[in-house]
C-alpha cells in the first residue's frame, strides 16, 4: 500500500486493497476484502465492512459505518454520521441474513446525520439534505430532504441548485 495514510489507531485489515493518496484516521476499522479507490478520505471513527467497495476519490466523514452489500462510487461526499442499513428485516436472532444492496452513483453528496435504506440506487451528482431519510431511488441531480426525502428541485455537479435546469455558476444545463 504505497503512499497510503493509516493512523496507528486504526484497525486494516491486509487483506483490503487500499488505492495510493487514501487517508485512514483515527479509531476507523476497514474488514477484509474491502476495496478502497484512490485519494479517498477516510474519517474518524469510520466502519468498512467486508466486500464493500469504495471509488476514487471518495470523502467519508466522522462516524459512518458502509456495511456489506454497499457500493460507493467515485467522487461521492458521505457527511458525518450518515447511517446506511443492509437488511429489510434485521433481527438480532436471524440467522440468515437477506443483504439489500444499494449502491451510491458518481459524485452524489450525502448531508450529515442522513439515513439511507437499503435497496436503493442514489442517482449521480444527486444531494441529500442533512437529516434525510431515502426510502426510495434518487434520481441523477436531484435534491431531496425530508422524511421520508422527497425531490425539492435539481442541482447541477458544482453543487448549485439548477434554476429553470441551468446552473447560473458554471453554465451546466440539465437536459
């Protein structure tokens, strides 16, 4: 793992593969078999489970748990506290674990304290309000909030909201 930060208090596995420029901080464990891309930021007090696969490019912030069955692609802001979920039905007696998987699209930006439910699809350079709760896909460039988050308009991948499907800072026009 060339170029690769690793606090001392943190707990990676060697059977991960970790990409050159990525950052792993404080208190943050990473499982076997997990994949993370290049130049990705890694918070404190960070969960990576097995099998998960993370992008290029990728800032996960304080707090976050990525459980097994879900992808991240490049690009993609997770803010503090984020909570994904993995199964439908969790109980602690089940044996038999039925995984939902959910994937994250390219350069889509998760607010703080948010909840994504598993079996979704969050569309590229979407927005999810801080405090949000998916329960459903969202599409490309959309901006939801809420709980359950609904779509509240649209915004452009400099993350300005799109006015008319335009973007007035960097001229990007949804068509």
């Amino acid at each position: 793992m060339n170029n690769v930060y690793i606090h001392p208090t943190a707990n990676v596995s060697n059977l991960c593969k970790i990409g050159s420029g990525t950052s792993i901080w404080v208190n943050s464990q990473v499982i076997e078999n997990a994949i993370i891309g290049l130049n990705c930021k890694i918070g404190k007090d960070t969960f990576i489970d097995h099998d998960v696969c993370i992008g290029n490019g990728v800032k996960i912030q304080n707090g976050v748990s990525v459980y097994y069955g879900i992808t991240i692609e490049d690009d993609v802001f997770v803010g503090p506290n984020v909570t994904f979920t993995n199964d439908y039905y969790p109980r602690s007696f089940n044996t038999e674990w039925k995984v939902s998987k959910t994937i994250i699209k390219k350069g889509a930006s998760i607010g703080a304290n948010s909840t994504i439910i598993c079996g979704h699809s969050l569309g590229e350079y979407c927005m999810i309000g801080a405090g949000s709760v998916v329960t459903k896909d969202v599409p490309s460039y959309a901006l939801v909030m809420g709980n359950p988050a609904k779509v509240v308009g649209y915004v452009c991948k400099c993350g300005e909201r799109l006015v008319d499907g335009k973007c007035d800072k960097c001229n990007f026009e949804l068509i």
